[in-house]
C-alpha cells in the first residue's frame, strides 16, 4: 500500500459504489495530478462497500484503463495495455510519468475505470512540472 491516508492529495483517487444507484461508481477526485519532476504516481483505492462488496473476490475491484484521445502519460511495462488492475486489497498504483511526456497544466488524461456489473466512469488526469 502506498499512503494510510487515501484521498487526500492530488495522486490519489478513492473509488466507491455511488450509494444512489449501486450500478455506478463515485470519485473523490475527478481530475489527478501527478508531478513529473518529483517522480510522482497515481495511486488507485476502492471503497466499494455495496452488495456485499469483497475486495478481490471473486473479481478484482476496477481496472483503470487509459483508452481516450491522449493516452496515458505513464510508463506502462506493456505499452499495447494501458491500464492497471486493483490488487486482492483493491489498490492499483500507476508507473511513473513517460520520459516523452511533457508537463502541461492544458493537457487531459482521460482514463475509464471499469468492473464487472458497473457502468464504466470517465474521470481523468493530468501531469504537472
Ligand atoms: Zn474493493
């Protein structure tokens, strides 16, 4: 795990069922920011606690999956996947900041968080000097 405080700074998104239609997911943070200079990475938490939610199992929590116009802005080890899985305690952390990309505070990262039996939600992020 990276922090015990999850959610309270701009690497860090916390994903939750939305209490008003369980089929959808809810963000604490729509837009990250990763600083390029400081090495930083997103670190992904579920929070799902609806239907009887168990981290893991049987399914993993969410993928992320960075599959919009510009990308993803990390390096990921297959570059054909960008995307990353939750672990069986439903964490996810991301790859540093690619040497090709530059920072630009204009620039958006759209990513799709995923799993079984959710609508799929479109947050994004972007990547700071
Ligand atoms: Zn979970």
């Amino acid at each position: 795990m990276g922090s015990s405080r999850p959610g309270n700074n701009q690497t860090q998104v916390v994903i939750g069922d939305d209490p008003s239609d369980t089929v959808n997911f809810v963000v604490d943070r729509e837009i990250f920011w990763v600083s390029k200079s400081h090495n930083e990475v997103v670190e992904w938490f579920c929070v799902r606690n609806q239907n009887g939610h168990v981290h893991g199992s049987p399914n993993p929590c969410f993928t992320v999956r960075f599959n919009k116009l510009n990308g993803s802005p990390f390096a990921h080890p297959d570059p054909s996947n960008p995307s990353y899985t939750s672990d069986s305690t439903g964490y996810a952390v991301s790859n540093p900041v690619k040497h090709t990309v530059s920072p630009d505070s204009n620039r958006l990262y759209g990513y799709t968080i995923e799993a079984i039996g959710k609508n799929p939600l479109d947050p994004g992020g972007g990547v700071k000097g």
